[in-house]
C-alpha cells in the first residue's frame, strides 16, 4: 500500500480522511481548520483513540474506490463469513434553490455477501488530542462531550452495540450521521437514503458541467473534485492541503499545518478549476481576497490568512499527538504568516484578473474593482526588489528572490491589462511603464553571467524550480536562449531520477531530502511548451503512477522510490494533474476522430 493511502470526502464545509480499511483518522471539525475530533493520521503509527471505524470479524482483504464521478467513497471488507459495504460521503446538493451542505459526515454500512459480525467504534477526542469526552446516550444517539465541545452520532444501529463497541450481526444496512448536536427532523435510514441520492446527483452534475480534455478523463476528474472539497465555501477561502504536521521526508522535522488559505496556491486552484468551467471557485475566492485581504488597511499583504478572518494563526505545537507516525511535532497555526513573500501581490492581482475578461461570469470585474486592486499594485512595486522569505519560506534567511520580483512584475503587467480594460487609460499606460522598468531591472540581476543561467535570487548562484515559471508568467519566452540555459542548468542540478526539487541547499532543516511534486509538473509543461512532447508524456505517465489507490497525490514524493510525503490532499499536486492533462491531451476532434 502507498503511503497516503487515503480517500477523502466533504462537502466545502467539513471534510474527512479514511484510510483503505474503512477508517477515519481526520475530521476537523466544525470547520476544516478545526479542532481533529479523528486525528488518528498525526496521533503514532498505533493510535487508541481518534478515530472511527468498522471491524469486520475474520477480515482478509479491503477494496476501496470513489463511487464514479462522486466524493462518496465505497469501502468493500471481506472476510471468511462474507463481506461488507461502507459508503462515507458528506451532503451535499441543491435544496430550495439553496446548497445544502451541513458540518456533517455520513456512513452506511451494508451487508454484501455472507453472514458478517461487525462492530464499530467511535472514539473522537477534543483539544487536539488533548481531551476525551464524556459519552452519553439518547434515544437514537451517543453524544460526546468536552468543556463547551459536543458533537453528536445519530444511528439506527442499536446504541448499545456502538457504546460498548460489541460485536453484531450486520443483517441490514445500518447508518451514521456525525456531526452537530442537533436532531434529525425524521428517521434515519430515510435521511441517509435522500442524502445519498442527492449527493450522488449533485456531483454528478458538477462533473457533468466540466470541460475536460480528450485524454486522461478520470485523472482530471478526480483531480478537480479534490480541489473542489479544499474550499470552504462560507467565506470562499481555499485551503492548501486538509491536514496539518505530515512531513516532507521521514523524521525531518518539516511538519507544517497547511489548513489556511496561501493566495499564490489559491490562484493556480482557481485557475485550473477556471479553465474546466467551473467558475463558481473562482467567484467565491474573489469575494473572500475582498473580504480578506483587498479591503485591509495594511502596509504590506501577509502570505497566508485564516479561512475566517479574523481567526488565529499563531503557530504552537499540539503535545497530546505524536505525530504521523510518530514522527513529531503536530504544529498548529503557522508561522510563516510573520513573514514577507512578496510574491503575494502578484498571486492576487493574477487571481483577480480573471474577473475581468470571463464573460461567463453574473458580475465581471469593473472599475471599482480595479481601484481595489491598486493598493494592492502599489505594494507590489514598493517590495519587487526587496529581501524575502521567497516561495519557499525560508524561515530564517531572506534574499531578494527572482521569482518574487517576477510576480511582482506580473502585478504591474496585469494591472496595466486591467486599466485599459475598464478604460483608465494613463493608470494603464504608468503601469506598463512601471512594469517595463522593473522587467528590465530583473532579467539583468538574476542573471548569472559566470554560469549563464537566471539564479533564484538576484545576484545570487543558487537554482530556484519556481524559475520553470517565468515564460508561463510571461516575462520571458520558452524559446529565449537565456531560458534554455536556465532550464538546463535546473535540470543539471534539481532533477533528481525524473523528479524535480525545489532548491539544492541546505535550509534550515538541512538539504531537502524529497522532491516537491508541482515542480514536477512545472518541469513537464516546460517541456512540452519547449517542444519536447515524449520527454513531457513518458514524465507525466511516471508521475501518474504515482498517485494513491483513489487517484490523489499529496505534496512530496522521495526519488528512486516515488513514496508520497507531505501533507494532504495537496492542492498544488491536484492543479499539477490538470495543467498537464490540457497540456498533453489530444483534442477531442482528434480523440475521436483521426487516425494516429
């Protein structure tokens, strides 16, 4: 089994990780930054507390898989008297004209094949690991309390069963809801029937609704309801990854909670959604940049916010877990929020963009608008040159990154697009000149005369992968001869067995160990853009196969090995799926019709 092996479900409210044996190991709850009721995935490799599952006596073999073009996961355990289904999903569908999509999780589970004796168990803990409830029992219901903290299990399974974690005889399907402390308004099995229904035919309509390409359907559609369950719809936020403290390699301390929204992940999310048709994301990350970032009185825009504003980001550390397998510390909030990326006013100002040419949208960019986004310029141009922590985030060295001024320069460029757009022609025409200046000023620092290639930082020697970028940005072409030195300069000393790393220096943890997947599939579209198709499709068919049994990829993977580290889902991975698929794909015209 490969290391994540994992599925995920949610619903833009909630989400929840269950591991190839049925088993949920994380749920935040009540919101996907909260506090893990399961957090088994961070709490050792044996945890006894923090999880639900099912057991199935005499079990031999379990099978997992997405029901097709759903969120809802399918679970099959066998065992010597027979096998077992168990369906987890999250509601999720249109009621009333409304979506409806409460802070719950669901599991059916029904009898397959056979005579099976099954027992669940439920054992959610409060204060991130910290505390364990007190149970108690309604009539159709355990509820599990800590200090103001309730969470409520609604089952039709008898409760004794569930209390005392006893084995029974699965002869009919049984159901449970997890989730608030509120009743359900009629009987169980009949919730749980419309719910599954309902979700089914909303997922199947959203991916009906998806402009895929030819090729690589089934990876893309995965890829693009993964993204889907990493936005919280409430405020619009997009959040990096689900979990928080699973490393980037094996005991290397490079634990970081991913549970908050970075704009620069959140802009290629949007983008990649965008260019699939589903620009509901896109909207709805707009309205939280306003609420969140845009509208702020600020002298500089932090890398990272809350998916709430106004909610904590201090970083700490959660004593009670452990650990991914038991590979510590379990680190909540981060820290990297204290620090300056300058690459951010370009993510947001990229981000925003779109909003004024998609004409498919109910209320396209305008002019007041763009004057939100002027402050935002203005930073941009401040800060191009200046020192930071870079993409990276570096925790304790800054430089002035190539690839931060190269956002910075695309903040300008895309701001000049955008005044003459809603017809502020001299805004327009100074933010060109701005943006023409500042092109000038970076592709002179960044070079590296003595080795001919453009350095991460300007006037530095080191190799930068994000550097796989700057035609895709536009400052340069994928035919410029100093980029052709570039890209093979980063071949030469980040490629490592087919897989690119970030940087080769040592940081603050030491020398990188894992090769980050998006820079991988960076690298690809390079070399498709580049002209070398083969090269690009034999790498994108390697870094497929790589992906867990439910087609999902987290952040990291270790060379020569391709075992995947990292938090997870990673939306970056995800994004990286999709950019390649319409980047390699044949058309549809001719999929279907030419012969090759």
């Amino acid at each position: 089994m490969r290391q994540m092996g994992m599925g995920v479900i949610g619903n833009c409210a909630v989400a929840s990780l269950i591991d190839a044996e049925a088993r949920h190991v994380w749920f935040c709850f009540p919101r996907l930054d909260g506090d893990p009721l399961f957090n088994a995935l961070v709490n050792g490799p044996d945890p006894e507390s923090g999880f639900m599952d099912v057991v199935l006596r005499d079990q031999k073999t379990a099978h997992q898989a997405y029901l097709r073009n759903t969120a809802i996961l399918e679970t099959v355990l066998t065992g010597e008297g027979g096998s077992i289904r168990v369906l987890d999903w999250a509601p999720r569908y249109k009621l009333q004209g409304e979506l409806f999509r409460p802070p719950i999780i669901m599991r059916r589970i029904e009898p397959a094949d056979g005579r099976c004796h099954v027992k669940v168990r439920a054992r959610p803990t409060f204060d991130y690991g910290a505390t364990k409830p007190v149970v108690s029992v309604g009539s159709n219901y355990l509820r599990y309390t800590a200090g103001t903290s309730t969470i409520r299990i609604t089952t039709d399974m008898p409760l004794a069963y569930l209390r005392d974690e006893a084995f029974f005889l699965l002869d009919r399907p049984v159901h449970l809801f997890i989730g608030s402390d509120e009743p359900l308004p009629a009987r169980v099995d009949r919730i749980a029937r419309d719910y599954l229904e309902e979700t089914t035919g909303y997922w199947n309509d959203w991916v009906r609704d998806l402009a895929v390409p030819f090729d690589w359907q089934e990876p893309v559609i995965r890829a693009a309801i993964t993204l889907k369950l990493c936005s919280f719809e409430d405020t619009g936020a997009i959040i990096a990854a689900l979990t928080t403290s699973i490393p980037e390699a094996a005991g290397s301390g490079r634990n970081w909670d991913y549970r908050y929204c970075w704009p620069r992940d959140a802009y290629f999310t949007v983008m990649s959604l965008n260019r699939l048709g589903a620009t509901t994301t896109m909207e709805n990350f707009i309205t939280y940049l306003i609420n969140s970032v845009i509208s702020s009185n600020v002298q500089f825009l932090a890398p990272l916010y809350p998916i709430v504003p106004g909610a904590p980001l201090e970083e700490y550390e959660a004593a009670a877990l452990k650990g991914f397998r038991g590979m510590g510390p379990v680190r909540v909030g981060n820290g990297a929020s204290n620090q300056r990326q300058n690459d951010i006013y370009g993510s947001v100002i990229l981000a925003a963009a779109q909003m004024f040419w998609d004409m498919r949208l109910p209320r396209p960019g305008d002019r007041a608008l763009y004057h939100q986004l002027k402050p935002i310029g203005m930073m941009a141009k401040a800060t191009s040159l200046e020192a930071d922590a870079g993409i990276w985030e570096y925790r304790h060295r800054t430089r002035a990154h190539t690839f931060s001024a190269v956002m910075c320069w695309a903040a300008l460029d895309r701001l000049g697009r955008i005044a003459h757009r809603v017809e502020e022609i001299e805004d327009g025409n100074e933010w060109h000149k701005a943006a023409a200046e500042l092109k000038q000023r970076i592709l002179q620092g960044a070079w590296n005369e003595a080795g001919e290639y453009f350095s991460g930082s300007l006037g530095g020697s080191e190799h930068d992968a994000a550097l796989l970028l700057m035609p895709e940005l536009g400052i340069i072409g994928y035919d410029d001869p100093r980029f052709q030195k570039t890209l093979a300069a980063i071949e030469k000393h980040l490629l490592v067995d087919g897989l690119m790393m970030r940087y080769a220096e040592a940081d603050d943890f030491g020398m990188p160990e894992t090769a980050f997947l998006v820079c991988t599939f960076w690298y690809i579209e390079t070399l498709a853009n580049c002209g070398r198709h083969d090269e690009a499709m034999a790498l994108f068919a390697r870094v497929l196969a790589l992906r867990n049994h439910v087609g999902i990829l987290s952040e990291d993977a270790v060379p020569g090995t391709g075992e995947l580290w990292g938090n997870f889902p990673q939306t970056y991975s995800m994004v990286g799926i999709i950019h390649c698929a319409r980047k390699l794909s044949r058309t549809w015209e001719e999929g279907l019709w030419r012969v090759s």
